[in-house]
C-alpha cells in the first residue's frame, strides 16, 4: 500500500479534532477500519455529513466492526 493510503483528508482530521472520544477511538482501530473511514469520508459532501460520520465513531463500541 502506498502512502496515500494512510493520509487522513483534512476535513476529517478536523472534525476529529473536534470531538476526542473520536479521535481516540479513531487511533486504536485497526489500519484496516481507518481506510474504510478515509474512503467514507471521501464520500462526504459537507461538514455535516463529515460531523455526523466523526459522531458515528465516537459511538461506536469497537467490540464489533465499525460500518
């Protein structure tokens, strides 16, 4: 996998910011649900929707698999 593959898109770096139960829990998932939440947030066509995936993560019990 090449590099851009991990880069997060700043708009949902930012929201991750924004909200610290997200972005913890955002570091401990597996390299492979982070992707799938970097190409969902590709997907994403305002902040709210952006918002909305981050509140998503925040909570999520990652007992189980996010998306």
């Amino acid at each position: 996998m090449d590099k851009a593959n991990y880069e997060i898109p700043i708009a949902l770096a930012m929201a991750l910011a924004q909200n610290p139960e997200a972005m913890q829990k955002y570091s401990r998932m597996t390299n492979r649900e982070k992707q799938l939440v970097r190409e969902k947030a590709g997907t994403m066509h305002s902040s709210y929707e952006m918002k909305q995936l981050v509140n998503s993560i925040a909570e999520t019990d990652f007992g189980n698999t996010f998306m």
